[in-house]
C-alpha cells in the first residue's frame, strides 16, 4: 500500500534532499510547494503573484497554496508532502483532505540552517540539491551549471527563518501534541538522515 508522507523541518533543514530519497525509495510522489509555487511565480492571482512573497521570504497567501496541495494529492497514489503546511491554517486544511501515515519533522539548529542554506545550489536540467561546502557536485561540468536560488541570500534567509519561528513552529507543535511526529536529528550527515527516515517509514507500513 503506498504510504502519505509528510516532512517537517526548517528551511535548509533537508526537506528537499531526503524527500527525493523518500520519492525515489518508496514509489511516492514528491510533492513540494515551493517548487510549484516557483514554477508559477509570476502567475497573477487575486492576491498578487507568489514572487511578490517569495523574493521578500514571506508566505504565499493560503487560498494560492491551500489549492496547489489539494490538486496535487487530489492526483497522487502516495506521497511525500514538502513545504506545506506552514502555518495552523493550513495544518487544518491539510487535516481536512487527506489522512498521514507518517510525520517526519528534521530537527536542526537555526545557526546551522543559515550556512545551509546560503551555500545552497542547485542543478537546473536534473532538480539535484547541491552545497558549496557540505555537498558540492563530482562533475566540473554540473559545477559550472548550478544555480543559486533567489531567495537563498543572508538577508533573505533571516526573514524565513523569523518567519519559521512565528508562523511554523507551531505546525510542529500540532502534532507533536497529537503524538503523531518522528523526530530525526537532521544534523547528522545525509546518508545517516536517510538511514533513520527509511526505518522509519518501514516501521510505520
Ligand atoms: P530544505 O528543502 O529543507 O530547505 P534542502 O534539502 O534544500 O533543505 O537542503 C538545504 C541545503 O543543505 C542544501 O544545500 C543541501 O545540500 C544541504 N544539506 C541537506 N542535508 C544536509 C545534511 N544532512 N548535512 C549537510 N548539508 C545538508
Ligand atoms: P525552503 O524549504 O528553503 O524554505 P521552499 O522552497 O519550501 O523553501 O519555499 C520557498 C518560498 O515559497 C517560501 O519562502 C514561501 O514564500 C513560499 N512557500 C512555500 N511553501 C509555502 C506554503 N506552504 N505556504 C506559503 N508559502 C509557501
């Protein structure tokens, strides 16, 4: 039976990273606000585009992101759901639409998010999640290729980490209270991370 995942975590806490692991080990669909949300950036809505938000590290209006989710697992069989929820708002949405067989919440220390994400790039063609420092690509030629997300500058990453602290931490607090959340130390190296998130899952089946 394929499973509906749901990782917690910070920004730069390896949403992303181990979320492709999840997709790719247990056939599930990855699916990711803020992808979407950055493939249709300059969309308009009746509360302005998404980049208006995203440049300035603040959240996407609910109703914009509450409908990206809904059609999204509307269409999948199993997933690993990844930025999102991100306020009790839209936890209590997501309560209404779908059921969770696993809640993973990546713990990382703040200071340590910032060098993460400030050093993170990225590969345009594949969607791979590099570091300068921590993961940096085997190939010259994907070195020379990969990009910098725009949100992904000091000032920038301090806004979403404030805005983490006020709007997010509570998500984590939801269910934790419910009994439902699996923390994994997210400080520990990426191939260790996976390795608790796989027993994790399997665990849950
Ligand atoms: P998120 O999706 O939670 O914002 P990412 O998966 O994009 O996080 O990771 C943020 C940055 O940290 C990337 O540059 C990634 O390569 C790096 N990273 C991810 N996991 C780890 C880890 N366990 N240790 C060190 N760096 C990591
Ligand atoms: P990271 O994991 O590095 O914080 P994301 O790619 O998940 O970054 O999100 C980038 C931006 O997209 C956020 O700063 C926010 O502006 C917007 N966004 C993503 N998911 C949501 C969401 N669930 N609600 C509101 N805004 C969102």
């Amino acid at each position: 039976m394929s499973q509906n995942v749901l990782i917690l975590g910070a920004p730069g806490a390896g949403k992303g990273t181990q979320s492709a692991r999840i997709a790719e080990e247990f056939d599930v669909e990855h699916v990711t606000t803020g992808d979407a949300l950055r493939a249709n950036k300059h969309m308009e809505t009746e509360h302005g585009t998404p980049a208006s938000f995203m440049d300035e590290g603040e959240l996407v209006p609910d109703p914009v992101v509450n409908e990206i989710v809904r059609a999204a697992l509307s269409e999948a069989d199993g997933f690993v759901l990844d930025g999102y929820p991100r306020n009790l708002s839209q936890a209590e949405y997501l309560d209404d639409i779908t059921d969770l067989d696993v809640v993973l919440y990546l713990d990382v220390d703040e200071d340590e998010l910032v060098n993460r994400l400030t050093g993170r790039r990225l590969d345009p063609e594949t969607g791979d999640i590099y570091h300068v420092e921590y993961n940096p690509p085997e190939s010259e030629e994907v070195e020379e290729r990969l990009v910098q997300r725009e949100d992904d500058t000091e000032e920038t990453v301090r806004e979403r980490l404030r805005v983490y602290r006020e709007n997010t931490r509570p998500v984590i607090d939801h269910y934790e209270e419910r009994g439902d959340l699996v923390r994994i130390d997210g400080e520990q190296t990426p191939d260790e991370v996976w390795e608790d998130i796989r027993e994790t899952i399997e665990n849950e089946a």
